[in-house]
C-alpha cells in the first residue's frame, strides 16, 4: 500500500484568572522522526510571543521546544501545525521471535556487556513515576504468558486483555489517578490502557515504553474491503505501547483500539509514561486558576502533490 500524508494541527489554550508574570513550558509537540514516519513540513505559533524559542532534543531522544514568556499575560495559545508522511511497517510473526523468559533473562543484570538495543531497552524495564511494578500488575497480564510463549505473542494477548476489561470512560480518571485504583475501576481513557499494558509487562522483567502521538480520525481502509469501525481516542493527543521483542525490535499495540500500530498512527515521541512526553508542561508564577482547552485534527492529504513546495520546518 502507498504512503499516507496528514495535515496536522494541535491548538492548546490557557486562560488564567489572573496575569502571569513569567512562565517557562516545555513541548512535545514536534513528530520524532522514525524509519516509518517523516515530518515534511511543520510551523509552532506561540501567542503571547515568547522571549525564548529554542528547540533541544530531551533523554529519550525526542525533539522538545522550550519557551519562555517574561511579560504578563492572561491567556496563551499554542498551535503545532505539521505534515507527516507515514509508510506502512512490516508487520512481524507474532509466533516468531524470543520466548518472554528469554527477553526477561536478557534485561537481567549480567555481568557483560549488553548490546546497545538491550541497553535501551532497559531504561523501559523499571518502575517510573507512573507506572509502578507491582505484583498485582504482574498477576493481571500472567495469564497471557504461560511459559515458553513469545514475547510478541504475548504481548498481544495483553492487548486484547486489556482492552477487552476496561471500560473507555473519560472523566472517570485523570493523570493523577494512581495506576493501582485504574485496575480496579477497570476502566479509564488512552493513557491509562497504556500505563496498565505497560505495568503488566514491567512487573513480568520485560521492558515497555510509552508512545504519545496521534490517530487517524477516519480508519484506513483498503480498496474493495468494508470500512473499519471508527478508532476511539481521535482528535485528541493519543497514547499507546510499544514493547521489547527481540530480534524484531520496538514493536506497538494500541490496547485502547485493540490492534497492531500502523499508518493510522503518528508518533510525537516515547518516553517511561506519560510524565515525560507530556504535550505541554511548564512553571508559572501567578496566574492563580486556570481553563485549559485543546483541539486536534487529523486530516489525510489526498496525494502527493499537496504538500507545498517550500515543505520545511519552520520554527
């Protein structure tokens, strides 16, 4: 199948109820660039103009803005606009691969040196602010690893689990909802299916990162086939998985929608949990209580050609 191109645009507003005097953010808001995924074009718009625009690269590897306002204001609107072209990924034998006892052994401590893949991964093998490892997280993803099973196959047995035992209910959770309390309520949005796949697989010695991008409003779908049920958590920032499967590498579920990452996806960037590839985070001093308001869209390009020919990256 071709390539796929979206137009891009996420707006996120602050309204304070009173002035702010300075602020520092940080942003996840530019696409990291991947052997799948390419940003053509993409343009930051920051209202109150910001004394300090710089663009960094954080501990993971993602490309971060930072900004810094020193003028008092009462509202700030950010806006990401970007085209991103996204090619199919090869999709791997889930029956292939490592058995989950031997990718566990291999994120153990040995007293040799680890190839570098192995290194990385094993920064997504411990416990981060977010995700704890508990045994109860271990209990709940065991079924899905009886022994001998391959590290793909059962990841994507806790996929399924997990989206099959909670419910999708925003409102019910929010980012400070601890991951213990989500397993017992069963149910939550994006983020926390990811956190919970994440937890199982860490609390078994295996290693899981979280992916923080976007969705495809519209599912693709191939000529001649029947249209694919809507993706739940579109024209939002999205969450999912991507988990250690040697010798396939970094391979991504989606527990939310149920199904292997592909073209429907674009990727921001991936770190431990959701604390470090936050869309927008900073510090403020004054501006007392504030309303937060955010849009997405998503839009596929129709070919090839619509993509201007000044395609760049713009600060």
């Amino acid at each position: 199948m071709s390539n796929v191109r979206y137009r891009v645009s996420h707006k996120t507003t602050y309204a304070y109820a009173g002035p702010v005097a300075h602020a520092h953010h940080l942003l996840h808001l530019m696409p990291r660039p991947t052997p799948w995924q390419s940003c053509n074009d993409y343009l930051l718009e920051v209202s109150p103009v910001p004394a300090l625009n710089r663009r960094e690269v954080d501990g993971c590897g993602n490309p971060v803005t930072r900004i810094e306002l020193d003028r008092p204001h009462e509202r700030l609107e950010v806006t990401a606009r970007m085209q991103v072209e996204l090619q199919e990924r090869p999709r791997p034998d889930f029956a292939s691969g490592e058995a989950w006892e031997s990718v566990r052994s291999g994120l153990q401590y040995h007293p040799r040196a680890l190839p570098e893949e192995s290194r990385e991964a094993l920064r997504y093998r411990v416990q981060s602010p977010l995700v704890p490892i508990k045994r109860a997280f271990g209990d709940f993803a065991a079924e899905c690893f009886p022994a001998g099973l391959g590290v793909l196959a059962g990841a994507h047995a806790l996929m399924q689990k997990v989206h099959g035992e909670l419910d999708y209910s925003p409102g019910t959770t929010d980012i400070a909802t601890p991951l213990r309390e989500v397993l017992e309520l069963r149910a939550g949005v994006c983020q926390d299916y990811a956190h919970l796949m994440i937890a199982g697989m860490r609390s078994l010695g295996l290693a899981a990162r979280y992916v923080s991008g976007y969705l495809r409003t519209t599912p693709l779908t191939a000529p001649g086939s029947e249209p694919e049920r809507a993706l739940v958590g579109a024209d939002a920032s999205h969450a999912w998985v991507a988990v250690y499967a040697p010798p396939h590498g970094w391979v991504e579920f989606d527990p939310t929608n149920n199904l292997v990452v592909d073209r429907e996806h674009v990727v921001l960037g991936w770190g431990r949990d959701f604390s470090d590839v936050s869309p927008l985070r900073g510090v403020i001093l004054g501006g007392g209580a504030h309303t937060l308001e955010v849009a997405v869209k998503v839009e596929p390009l129709a070919g090839l050609g619509e993509l201007p020919e000044h395609a760049g990256i713009a600060p």
